[in-house]
C-alpha cells in the first residue's frame, strides 16, 4: 500500500508538471489542448533520441526539450490556436485534436510504432527507503517536477509578466483595455505550458517507455488533473497530477492495471457534473 | 386583485459582491412599469432572475397566483413570463419567422392555430414581409422587433423589456414605442421596461421603479419621480442618455 | 465557454436543397447498381463507405444540428456492434431483431451520458464523453469472457443466411446499408424542418435565448443524443455483420470516435447532404491513402492524411464543403 502510495505520489509529480501547461493553457486562454500528450511525447523523445544517439543521459535534455517543445508549441500557437483564443468551441478543438493526429503519425512514421525504452545508468539503480523500492529515476523526475512547478507558480506571482499573465488570465478584455499587450502575452504563456509538456516528457522517460500514442494515454491525465485541481489554479494543477497518479498507482495495485485509469474518469465526471470548478478553482473562471 | 408579477425580498452576490440586496416590487395587469437606475445597480441581473436562467440567494418571483421561484426558465415562459435580451439574441440560423414559430410552438395561444398566431404577432411588428428573412440581413430595429415578437407569441402575460430601444434612430424608436403600446393595449400584457433613453420611459411608464446599488430606492409615478430628492441624487442629477 | 458551432449552417435556398436531394438520389441510384459492374472488392468499398456515411449522418444529428460535440460516439456504434454480435452468439437472437435491442441499449445509455454530462457548459460535455469513450474500451478490453478483450469478438459465421443477416457477397450488406443511408438522409431532411429540428437548432445556436423562448433545452439535448446514439448503434450493427467481427479500438476507440466525425465536417455540418458527400470524400481519402501507403510501404500514414485534412477543414472550410458552394440564403429564398 506504501509502496503504491509512493509511486504514486513520484508519478504525480511529472503528471503534476505536465497537467500545469495544460491548466495553464486552458486558465490564459481558454484553450484546450488536445495535443498536449502529444508534446509531452516530443519531450520523451528527446530524450530517447538523446539517449539512443549520443549515448548520453536522457536527463540531459531537460535543459533542451522545454525549448524544443515549447518552440513547436510557440508555431502551434501562431498558426492554429491563435484565431480561437477567449472561448473553447468546437472548432477549437477539433483544431487540437488535428494536431495531436498530425503529431502522432508523424512520430510513428519517423521512429516507428514500437514502444521503446530507455536504459540509463542513472535509472536502474534503486533505493530502499523504509519499506518501500524506489528508483533513481523517479525521485529524480518528481524533484525537477516540483522544483519546476514552484517555480512557475513563484514567476506567476512574483514577476511582472506573471501577474499580466494572471491578469489576462482573470478577463482578456479588461487586460487589454489596461493595456498589456495581451498577444505577446498569449505567446509567451502558451510557450511556456508546453515547454513544461516537453520537460515533463524528458524526465518521464527515463522510466516510462515511449510510443508514438502515449499522447493518447497523457493526454486525460492532464485533463483531468486540470479540472480536480481547479480551472485557474496552476499550484491545483499540480495537486490534481498528485491524486491521478496516486489513484492510478492504488487502483494498479489493488484491482488490475488494466482498469487503472477507470477511477480517474469516475472523478472526472462527478466533477464535471457537481464541482466543475474543481478543488481550488474560483466559480467565476468560466 | 393579483398582482401580474410580484417580486419579493430578491438578494443575489457574486461571490463577495452583494449585487441586489433585498428587492421588492410589483407588476398591475396591464400596467407599463419603467424600472430604472444607473449601470451597475443590477438591473439585468434582477431579469435574469425574474427570466429564471439565474437563481436568487433569497427570494420569492410570484406570477399570477403561482410561486414561480423554483421554476426553470423555460417554464416561467411557456406560462408567459417572457424577455428580451440587452444584447440581441435571436437563433441565426433560422428565418425570422421560424424564431418566432419555435416560440409560439413551446407556449401555443389560448385560441387558434400556432399558425395564425405567428401571421398575427408578425404582423403586429410590421414583420410579415420579413418572415424568411435570416436575422444576419436585418437592420438592428428590425431584429429588435424580431425579439419581441418572439417573446410575445402565444401566451405572454408579462413582457420584460430590457433596453430595447438603445441604438434606434427616433424613428424607428417611435415605431417600437408605438408597437409596445399596442401590445399592451391590445393583448393586455403588462410591461415591465429597463430603459436608460429618459423621454421614453417617462412618456410610455405608467409608474416607475428606481433602483440603487441592488435596492429599490423609490417607486411612483414619473411626474413624482423626477422631483424625489433621493432619486435625483442617484441618478436623475445627470440627464438621461 | 461553451462549445458551440460558431458557424451556423445556413438555410438552404430551395434551389440548392433541391440539387443536393437530385446529386444524392442519383448517388443512391449509382451506388445501387454497382453490384451489377463492378467486382466485390469495389463493393465492399461501397459498403464501408455507406457505413462511413450512416455514421457521419448519425453524429451530425447531435453535433451539426444540435451543436453539442460528442467526441466519444464510438461508445453507442460499439454498443451496436457488440450488442448485435452477443445477442446473436449467445443468445441465437438473429441480428434482425438483435440490432433493435442493441440500438435501444445505446439510447438508454446516452440518457444516462446525457443527465451526467448534459447539465454543464458544452465544452465539458465534450471532454466527458472522451472520457467515457476511454473508460468503455478499457472495460471492454478487460472484460474478456464477454467481449473477448483486445482480440474482440467473431460473429458466429452461417454462411449465407438471410434470416441471420449473414451473406457470402457484399451486395445484399450493399442494399441493405444504401436502404439505410437513403432513410437516414431523408429522416435528416425533415429533421431540420420539423418543430424537434428547430428546437436543436435553437439550442445550438443560443441555450440561453432558448430556454428563454420556452425550450426544454436539457429535454432537447438528451432526445437528440439518444437519437444519434440509436443511429449510431444501428450503423455499429450494420458493421459487425458485414465483417463479422469487433475488436476493442475499433468499437470504442478514439480513432473511431474522431472518424466518425469526418464525414459531417468535411462536406458541411448541420445539412442533409453534408455527411453524405464527406463520407465519400473521406473513403476516397482512405481508399487512396491505404493504397499509396502500400506502394511506399509505410504504415500510419492514413492518420497524418485525416490529420491534415481534418485541420485544413476546420482552419479554411469550417462548413465543409456544401459550404463553400451555398451562400448564406438572405433575402427572397
């Protein structure tokens, strides 16, 4: 049960990290990211790539992947979301889910369909604390994920550019008038949400393998950890990643991996249906 | 005799902000009430309450003889408790006649076809050569007009008004003006009409409500009105737009 | 934040509704014969296409004329396909009657989708229904005494038994399928005049304005998601009978869900023919890609091809393309 419970918590952090872009996304702009899962796994890649051909740590990248993946998300943004900011509609994401289909075939058409792993030195040695077996890898992947997200959250409230983002993030219209040039911001912002998409991907997969459809399988994660931690809450985000790993990891334990992810779309709907404001969201972030 | 409408002890907030604090007022049958205040003192959110698409924190809506406080918006209007949005709101994609036919199809007359009721109220709006007109290719008094009928169609006891004539030339102001009377008149509906054009509201209201920062501050005729000390503090002391 | 269609599909003027009903009675008429000249391989294309139609005209109920996004509607075309095909291998029910129990088991469900999901802003409709989709493959895949799990299910094959709905040759699938689509086309057609189309339409055009004009918006979207949902289930019958077998992903799967809305987007949501001439457009597309990735030997290659398509129809013809041929009917239509 500990031992579930602490993987779990590992886990969530990275989910945590990821789900943040996404809350951050959504809270700034209002728009859903179907495609989200799909820079996390940019991220990964990365990281494979790195590993596979330089022979080089996959840890490495994440000095390299937030900026990879961020640059991609900067051209998404331009070029696709650009035009659908302030409300989500159905062709918003329709949009995003034409990019994630894009993004995931082309990965499977560059690196294959097969899922593949990665075997760094760092993230086969295991530690024994207490009861329980964890590995490098994890506790090295939920540190940066925390580090990370404390970060964001200290920049969103203490720079300049946090509090516009914050302020748009409040009502777009009013920041405008006010005077803050609300594109750059948007740019920046969405940059930014998938930047942590493409740093989540590089640490996960020093553990987690990779296949061009892990996308698919993120993707709710985020989804979901967005709306139980709150619509504009980025630390509730965070918090959200938590329980859907420690839930995932309980229910892989105690019932079937296979149905591990059942519990989390239970929570997602009576959420949706009684709290769709989440855990720490405000009612007026609609 | 009861009330057509009575609104009792409203209080909403949003979050922190308190926005209507307590109100209390009532619609005659077939009066014209003009309901006023500066922006912000929470006029359209009293109608949205009234409407039924928002639920007050406290309070009681009575039409007629029913308590309709806990009734869905779509029920308050099928019994003919109908509005008009501040921001036209008509169905884009079909004819102005099938707008108003969608209404008068959920709150059918008392008597005759759902059919002649709609030529009727089309053509009590100087709207029966528009009928398969799209709302895109229309001017905003015509869609305006296109509002109403669709509000009042079928069964409509009490009509809530909200800013119908902002961005009318005087003209077609008139036209409107001259449109609401004949409703009232004709087919006895009680209007109640949110209103910032001054002259308007004082020439078609019966009898006036102010309201202050979510409170009624004052209720009477026009004539009194304008010289309540109170109201003139409010709001009369600059002119009407 | 709501997930409405930001763009309305437009009133047909008469000339335009009567030259797609002319296009699509001589495409019925086309399809018809091809039997007759063609080999069964081409009508087996025909017959995917026609399945590919019956469910773009299925979810353009709900999602063009309703304008509310279901983006799991893979849920009610598995619960069709495997319905039928359980009925049938453990029951001895034939597929005939079968496919009614399944499509009214689909109906039922979409009640149920509709009160949990229904209630809220349409956007989280949209995202609840992905989430269902996803929880109904898992269980699918899991549950493997019933549903067989990832392998799926075989229909038990007869050979050709016209009481069971099995035949040896695509033709009579052809028929019966063609059967369906011309009732599905003209059930649309008068969907969109009738007083339950406006109220769709109403609603997916302005909630607000509609509750306020007497509409039982909540009443209205669930009896179009279960409509939808029993025609999707019938098209999920259709398809497990003709290739007598269902299989987890292809049920239940994202993928599915996100092809069945190509047909509507691609040729124009919200009208009659839209679906119809999206879903040829969209089996070409797949027949083509298919056959281009085997000449390159490539595998995947159709998803980037609906990618691109799906993002260039929404980006540049967000109407589709019965769209891009119909000007708004403004005055005089």
């Amino acid at each position: 049960m500990i031992q579930a419970l602490v993987s779990g918590i590992l886990l969530g952090g990275v989910y945590g990290l990821f789900s943040v872009g996404f809350s951050l996304a959504f809270g700034v702009m209002r728009i859903v990211n179907f495609a989200h899962g799909e820079m996390v796994m940019l991220g990964m890649y990365t990281g494979f790539l790195v590993f596979t051909y330089l022979g080089l740590d996959p840890l490495l990248t994440v000095f390299v992947a937030p900026f990879l993946v961020g640059g991609i998300g900067v051209l998404a943004y331009l070029f696709i979301y650009r035009r659908y900011v302030g409300r989500t509609t159905l062709q918003q994401l329709l949009a995003a889910i034409a990019l994630a289909l894009i993004l995931q075939s082309t990965a499977q058409l560059v690196f294959g369909p097969e899922t593949q792993a990665v075997r760094s030195v760092f993230a086969s040695q295991y530690l024994l604390l207490g009861p329980v077996f964890v590995s490098y890898a994890q506790v090295v992947a939920f540190a940066i994920a925390a580090v990370c997200v404390l970060a964001v959250e200290g920049v969103l409230r203490l720079t300049r550019w946090g509090q516009v983002v914050r302020a748009v993030a409040d009502d777009a219209e009013a920041a405008e008038i006010v005077g803050q040039n609300a594109q750059w911001v948007n740019v920046t912002a969405f940059g930014l949400a998938t930047g942590l998409a493409g740093l989540a991907g590089a640490v996960l997969v020093t553990y987690y393998p990779v296949n061009p459809h892990v996308g698919f399988v993120l993707m709710p994660i985020a989804l979901i950890a967005t709306v139980l931690g709150g619509l504009g809450s980025v630390g509730g985000a965070f918090i959200g990643g938590l329980i859907c790993g420690v839930v995932e990891q309980l229910t892989s334990a105690y019932w079937t991996p296979a149905l591990q992810d059942i519990p989390l779309y239970a929570l997602l709907l009576l959420f949706l249906a009684f709290r769709p404001f989440g855990l720490f969201g405000r009612a007026s972030a609609h | 005799m009861t009330h057509a409408l009575e609104v009792a002890g409203v209080e909403k907030n949003f979050g922190g902000l308190e926005v209507l604090k307590g109100v209390s007022f009532h619609v005659e049958p077939g009066e014209i009430l003009g309901l006023i205040g500066p922006n912000g003192a929470g006029k359209s959110t009293l109608f949205e309450i009234i409407g039924g698409s928002m639920k007050p924190v406290k309070g009681t809506i009575r039409f007629g003889t029913e308590d309709v406080t806990a009734r869905p918006a779509h029920v308050r209007r099928r019994a003919g408790l109908c509005r008009t949005f501040q921001k036209i709101r008509l169905f884009d994609s079909l004819t102005v006649a099938d707008n108003v036919r969608l209404a008068a199809g959920e709150s059918p007359p008392a008597q005759g076809t759902v059919a002649a009721e709609v030529e009727s109220v089309l053509r009590l709006l100087d709207l029966q050569r528009l009928g398969a007109r799209l709302p895109a290719d229309l001017t905003l008094a015509e869609r305006k007009r296109v509002e109403i009928a669709r509000a009042v169609v079928g069964t409509c006891r009490v009509l809530m008004l909200d800013e119908s004539l902002s961005g009318l030339t005087s003209d077609e102001a008139a036209e409107l003006i001259d449109a609401v009377r004949t409703l009232n008149r004709d087919r006895g509906i009680s209007i109640v009409l949110v209103e910032h054009v001054m002259p308007v509201v004082m020439a078609l209201a019966q009898r006036l409500i102010v309201l202050h920062f979510g409170r009624v501050i004052a209720s009477g005729p026009p004539a009194a009105i304008v010289n309540d000390p109170v109201v003139v503090e409010a709001y009369l002391g600059k002119p009407g737009a | 934040m709501t997930a409405t269609v930001p763009v309305s599909a437009p009133r047909a003027a008469p000339v335009f509704a009567r030259s797609t009903l002319l296009l699509c009675a001589v495409l019925a008429a086309v399809a018809a014969s091809v039997p007759f000249w063609a080999n069964s391989y081409v009508t087996s294309i025909v017959v995917r296409a026609l399945i590919f139609i019956m469910l773009g005209q299925a979810w353009n109920v709900i999602a063009g004329i309703g304008g509310q996004l279901s983006l799991g509607h893979g849920v009610f075309f598995g619960i069709g396909a495997y319905g039928t095909a359980l009925l049938f291998n453990e029951a001895g029910i034939t597929p005939w009657i079968g496919l009614w129990i399944a499509a009214a088991a689909a109906g039922l469900c979409a009640m149920l989708i509709g009160l949990a999901t229904m209630r809220s802003r349409g956007v989280y409709f949209a995202l609840g229904t992905v989430v269902i989709s996803l929880g109904f493959e898992k269980i699918a895949r899991y549950v493997v005494d019933l549903t067989g799990g990832d392998a799926g299910l075989a229909v038990n094959y007869r050979g050709t038994a016209p009481a069971l709905m099995q035949f040896r040759e695509p033709s009579a699938f052809l028929w019966i399928d063609l059967a369906v689509v011309v009732a599905y086309f003209l059930f649309t057609r008068w969907l969109l005049h009738s007083r339950f189309g406006l109220r769709l339409q109403a609603v997916r055009d302005d909630e607000h304005a509609a509750a306020a004009s007497g509409v039982n918006v909540l009443g209205v979207k669930l009896s179009g998601l279960v409509v939808s949902a029993v025609m999707t289930a019938v098209a999920g019958a259709l398809h497990v009978q003709f290739y007598l077998s269902i299989d987890p992903g292809t049920a239940f799967g994202l993928f599915q869900a996100i092809q069945i809305q190509l047909p509507a987007l691609i040729g124009g949501l919200g009208t009659a023919g839209g679906p119809v001439i999206g879903g040829l457009v969209a089996t070409l597309l797949t027949e083509g890609t298919n056959y281009g990735a085997t000449l390159l030997g490539v595998r995947g290659g159709d998803v980037l091809v609906y990618g691109v398509v799906l993002l260039g129809v929404v980006l540049y013809a967000p109407r589709g393309i019965l769209g891009l041929f119909r000007r708004r009917a403004g005055s005089g239509a």
